[in-house]
C-alpha cells in the first residue's frame, strides 16, 4: 500500500516538473518572440527616423534652392552613414541654411545683445533691407533708400555709404579725437577699426559706440517709414552719446565719468 502511494507521488512529481519545465521552455519561447518583435519595431522606428532625416534634408535643400541657393549639394558621407543622429541633421541643415562670411563673428560684452545681434546681421547682409527684399523676389514700390533716395537701401548704404550715416560717423569720430576716413562696407570699417591708435580696451568700447550708432541709425530709419511721426536727425548724435553711455556703463567693470565720457571717452581711466 505504501509503496503504491510512494509510486504515485514520484509519478505527480515527475508530471509536475515536466510541467514545470514545459512552462519554462514556453515563457523562453515566448521571451524570444517579444524580443523578435521589439526588434522589428526597433529596426521599424530606425528606418523611419532615417526617411524623415532624409525627407527634411532634402525639403531644407529645395527650399534653399528655391530661396536663390543654387548648387546646394549635401555631402555624401553625411548621408550614407547608416546611422540617425538630432545632431547629425542639425548640422546638415545648418550648413546648408545659415549663413556663412569669411569674417568671424565679433562680441562686445559692454553693450546689449540686441545691438551685438544687429551688428552681426550687419557684417552678414542679412537685414531686411529692399535690396535683399529684390534679391528674394519681393515686389516693392521702390528700392531706393528712403531717407536720402541716391542710392539702393543696402546694409552698406544704410550704415556706411549714406550721407547721414557719414555726418554721424564724422561726429563719433570727432568726439573722440579720431580720423575719420571715408568707409563704404562693413570689411572696410573693420580694417579701418584694426588701423585706429586706440588701446585694446578703448578699441572695444569704441566699436560699442559704433554698434550703438548703427543701432539708433536703423531705428530712425524704421521710425521713418513706420513712425506716427518722423524723428529729429539733429538728436541722432545726442542719442549715440547718451545711449552708449548708460550701457556702457553699467556693463563695464572700470568707473566711467558722465563728464569726461561726453567731452573725450580717451580720457577716461580704462
């Protein structure tokens, strides 16, 4: 009778493990195709990254193109990695889309950035301008600059050709005991700044004014032509002595005196 009872536990036991060991092999089994699948989704997901990279590289070039951009080509060895990368595509399209100039962008810490930011667009070209309105396609009633009408409102008109651009320049350089010299573009006022007998400090806070200048400058012009009432052009210099003064000021670690900045900044203690 025992021995019966013994051989029917062996035989439940054996039943139990192969039970267990069945079960074992099918969550393994099952472990397996979960992985499969996850897998698939995986290589799925990639793929599709990989289509949109190339579906937004391809539109940045074509809408470039379409921009005036002409022989844009995106190098091969940036498409054919076999791999999706954020940062891969930024750069793509960052070569392709913002502007480059042989000139490296210039910083002064003495003024605020929406003037640091204004003198860049400058040394790029990149203002809204009406010649680079034309240059895009726009129609405009006219692309003469409106404050004087001599000549196509460009960056370098507006803020170097112009006759009132050069009586306000005449006036900074006066005020500073400077010699002022007839500039017509950005890469000439640039040597003509890398030419000037200023210390290195003054040079700075000296092309601080300058920005500050070409600031209140594109201001008249937008006051101008959008204004509820036109500016006076006797207050532009009054403005830039000011202006420069109250940034300069208080961005600057050395003391600078009202007195002494509005009758020779080269007299000031930097």
């Amino acid at each position: 009778m025992n021995e019966g009872v013994a051989k029917m536990q062996l035989e439940i036991g054996d039943e139990d493990k192969m039970k267990m060991q069945t079960e074992g092999e099918r969550r393994i089994e099952i472990d397996c195709k979960k992985k499969e699948i996850l897998d698939r989704l995986e290589d799925r997901r990639e793929r599709k990254k990989g289509e949109a990279a190339t579906a937004a590289i391809v539109f940045v070039v074509c809408q470039a193109n379409d921009h005036g951009f002409r022989g844009i080509r995106v190098p091969k060895q940036k498409m054919n990695t076999g791999k999706f990368s954020v940062s891969s595509v930024r750069n793509i399209i960052d070569d392709v889309y913002l502007p480059k100039s042989e000139v490296s962008t210039r910083w002064v810490k003495e003024v605020p950035i929406k003037i640091n930011i204004l003198a860049w667009k400058i040394s790029l070209d990149r203002l809204a301008t009406h010649a680079n309105f034309l240059a895009r396609g726009l129609e405009i009633p006219s692309i003469l600059y409106p404050l004087c009408n001599e000549a196509v409102e460009s960056s370098s008109h507006i803020f170097f050709s112009c006759s009132l651009s050069r009586q306000v320049m005449f006036k900074v350089c006066r005020w500073w005991d400077l010699n002022n010299s007839a500039i017509s573009s950005y890469v000439e006022w640039l040597v003509w700044l890398s030419t000037s007998r200023l210390s290195k400090h003054r040079n700075v806070i000296f092309e601080g004014v300058c920005y500050v200048a070409w600031w209140i400058l594109w201001r008249f012009r937008i006051q101008i032509l959008f204004g509820p009432k036109h500016p006076r052009r006797n207050l532009i210099f009054d403005d830039i002595v000011q202006i420069s003064f109250l940034w300069i000021s208080n961005r600057c670690k050395s003391k600078i005196d009202w007195n002494t900045w509005m009758q020779n900044p080269n007299l000031l203690s930097l």
